[in-house]
C-alpha cells in the first residue's frame, strides 16, 4: 500500500495526488479490460451461434450412438436410460433457441457491427426448431421400444431399427460436418425396415424413422441457407 505515494511540491506525502495516481491507473485498467473484452466479443458473437448448433449436432449424435448399442444389444435398461438422458438434449435445444430468439431482441445496430443479421437469427431459429422436432421423433421411437418388450425380443426388427438409426446417424455426422465448415455435401439415406408392418408399434417406429430423415433433409437446407448468408 506504500508504494507509488505521491509527494507534494514540498516533498511531503500527498494523500490526494497519491488517491488521483490510483484512480488513473484503476479507471486505465477497467479502460482496457472493456476494449479487449469488446474485441472478443467481436470476434467470438458471430461464432456463437454456430458452436451452439454444433454442440446439439453433437449431443444428438453421442444420444443415437448409446441408443443404437442399446438397440444391438438388446437391453431393455439401457432403453429406458437413454430416455431420460433425452430430456437433457431438449432442454439445450431449448435453451438455444430461447438464445437465439433473445439475440433477435437486442439492438439491431449492435447485432449489425458485430455481424449477425436477423436474416441469420432467424435460419438457426428455423433449424434448432426442426432439431427438437428430430429429437421428439427419437424420443417417440425409444418410447414405444422402451414400452413394447416383444419389439426387443425380435432380433431381426430390433436389428433393422438399429442399421436404420445407424444410417441416420452418419447422416446427422455429415450435417455436423457441414455446419463445422469440413464438408459441403450430404449423401441420401435409405430407410430400410422389415415389410412385415401388421404390428402398429413397428409401422410407427417406421414413421417416425422416416420422418426424421425427411427432417434432417430440411436441416440440410437451413444449414446451406446460413452458409449462403454468411458469405454475403
């Protein structure tokens, strides 16, 4: 605390010219604190909306995978563990979109300067939208698994569901590519079940599978409208 006293004309202690040093020295340090924290802000704002998308991208992905070694392997357990652990992934789909529609509501002058576009907002609003409507679709699936046990003992269907949440989950990959800048073409997916469908709860596995690949069709369009936006 004894350091940089300040003396007066007489080379007496000065207690104010010491107070005015410190004041500098704090309201310079806040100053710089501000302008580089600013300078972050400018660079990583436009960013965060993409990492946020590729985290659920992610998360949904690390899901199917627990989901399809649940499916090959036949347990019933793990069915119903994976069902809860989904509740999680909705409520950061959630929680993204929530971001998202907030950011809409902030000054447009401060969203411009730092280059995010409500144009921009709103194609990630449209495509987390359509992420939740894919985890539903997941969340249906694993439901009717999780209360029909004869499904699980039926190795062929149980399999057939597993290969087609396998090819859904390459596709999901390759999205997950796409938003990361690492690929800019998604490959077709065919959803390939058992013909036999005089079981309602298959046909509505088959539905929702289906479904969802449809959905992760339109994501792919969401995904190529934000890219174009970008590159204006």
């Amino acid at each position: 605390m004894t350091q940089y006293i300040q003396l007066d004309a007489m080379g007496n202690p000065s207690v104010l010219l010491t107070f005015r040093l410190r004041i500098i020295a704090l309201g310079f340090g806040v100053f710089t604190a501000i302008v580089f924290n600013f300078l972050f802000s400018l660079i990583q704002y436009r960013k965060m909306g993409n990492k946020r998308v590729i985290f659920l991208m992610k998360s949904l992905l690390n899901h199917m995978n627990t989901l399809e070694l649940a499916m090959r392997s036949g347990d019933a357990a793990s069915f119903r563990s994976c069902q809860q652990a989904l509740a999680s992934v909705f409520n950061d789909i959630d929680t993204t979109t929530a971001l998202f529609e907030d950011m809409l509501k902030e000054n447009a002058f401060v969203r411009k300067l730092m280059g995010v576009t409500d144009e921009r907002l709103r194609a990630k609003i449209a495509l987390t939208k359509r992420l939740r409507v894919f985890c539903h679709l997941l969340f249906d699936t694993q439901y009717v698994l999780t209360e029909n046990s004869t499904l699980l003992s039926q190795a062929t269907n149980r399999l057939a569901i597993a290969d087609a949440l396998h090819e859904l989950m390459n596709q999901m990959g390759n999205l997950k590519d796409l938003a990361e800048g690492r690929s800019t073409k998604l490959t077709s997916v065919k959803i390939d079940l058992p013909n036999d469908v005089e079981s309602i709860n298959l046909s509505r596995i088959m539905n929702n599978l289906m479904e969802m690949n449809v959905v992760l069709g339109r994501i792919n369009v969401n995904l190529n409208t934000i890219i174009t936006i970008n590159k204006k």
